[in-house]
C-alpha cells in the first residue's frame, strides 16, 4: 500500500511565526487531504489538494503530484493553530478505495 | 445543520462485552468510513461501505462488524473478539464514486475497556 510520510513529527514555535509541514507519499494519488486535529480528537478539514495550490486565508498548501509531496504553510501563527496536523492520501484502485493517514505533525505555539 | 454525529462520546465497557457506536449523517453521502486512532498515532480504516447494503473491511477489520442498512447510518460493533479495543473511533463520511471524494469526519468516540 501507499506509504505517508510527515515532517517535521515535532514543531514548537512561537506566536507570530510561520511554518512549513511537509507531505511525502510513495505512489501516484488521486485524493490528498490535509486535516488539522484539535485538542478534543475533532478533525477538521483545511484543503482537498490532488494538486495544485490553494490559500485559505492564513493558511495554503501545494501538491506537487509528479514529484509526490505536499507542502502546508501556515503563517503568522496563534495559539489556536496547535494540535496535530496530518496528511492523507487515497488512490482509486477498485476495491482498495481508502484514505491511508501519516503519522502527524505536532505543532505547538507559545504565546 | 448538515454534519455527522457519533454517539456516545464516551463509551466504557467491560472485557468480554460487545458494544456499538453510532454514526449517523445528514449530507446525502454515499459513503461511510470507520477508523480507529491510537494514542500518538495516526488513523487506521476499520471498515468502509461506498454504497447502502454493501462494505468492505479496511485494514484492522478484525474483531469489528458493521452494517449500512440505510444511507444514513453506519454502526460499528466492537466484539470481544477485538483484543485491544482501547482507542479513539471516528466516522467520516463522503459523496463516494463519481464525485470529489473528500472524507469529513465526526466528533469521535472514547472507547475505554475496563
């Protein structure tokens, strides 16, 4: 099956800060989604990006399909951006239709 | 509201014991999806159903069932047979085949075994 890597696993920053977290995956996709977990276990959905770039407001994210990676930037940081970020991957085979998750990126803001 | 709702949010039960979780969603999606999370790890699919009376187990399916009788319900029983059924249960659920695929998730459930 496809393979997902995070990185950075840990990432401690001060408030104010940017940030980049990084995707790797090892086969072709046809769904990326990068989620942002919360304190009480909640996923939330930040982007749907097979490809391309897509900003939403202090946040945006790039998936480079051909050389399979993806990229999350958040910018000017607050403490409310902590929690767990993951990354997931899914690729349409038949029969084997399913999201296959990293193991997270644990951001942390201080204040 | 449109969303998904999970039931209970915290679940304890003893060992040798069988329990169901409820997923239920309003968004007129074809596809449901269960998946287990281990503390510090990432989320692992437990079983998925694309359409209603049909599912097919993901990658932990054992010691689980389900069933999909109506579109808008997807209920996972944990059986005794699960030797390790401690962890954080999500739903998620999606438009399915022929649309964008994008999984949304519920607020979860607590499962502890005493």
């Amino acid at each position: 099956g496809i393979q997902v890597e995070q990185s950075p696993p840990d990432l401690i920053l001060q408030e104010g800060a940017n940030s980049t977290l990084r995707c790797n995956f090892s086969d072709s996709v046809n769904n990326l989604q990068w989620f942002h977990q919360n304190p009480w276990g909640q996923l939330i959905n930040l982007f749907y990006i097979p490809s391309g770039t897509k900003q939403n407001g202090r946040l945006s994210a790039t998936t480079v399909a051909t050389e399979r990676y993806s990229l999350l930037y958040i910018s000017s940081s607050q403490t409310t951006d902590s929690g767990v970020y993951f990354c997931a991957v899914e690729r349409w085979d038949f029969g084997n239709e399913k999201l296959t998750f990293g193991t997270g990126t644990r951001l942390t803001i201080i204040p | 509201d449109g969303g998904i709702t999970q039931s209970p949010k915290y679940l304890f039960r003893k060992e040798g014991q069988n329990v169901t979780l409820s997923c239920e969603q309003n968004l007129n999606h074809d596809a449901m999806y269960w998946y287990r999370q281990d503390p510090g790890q990432g989320l692992r699919l437990i079983y998925y159903s694309q359409i209603v009376n049909d599912f097919q187990k993901g990658d932990i399916a054992e010691g689980y069932s389900v069933s999909r009788e109506k579109k808008e319900s997807f209920p996972l029983t944990v059986t005794s047979a699960q030797k390790n059924p401690t962890a954080f249960y999500l739903c998620a659920s999606s438009i399915g085949r022929g649309g964008i695929r994008e999984q949304f998730f519920g607020p979860g459930t607590r499962l502890t075994v005493l």
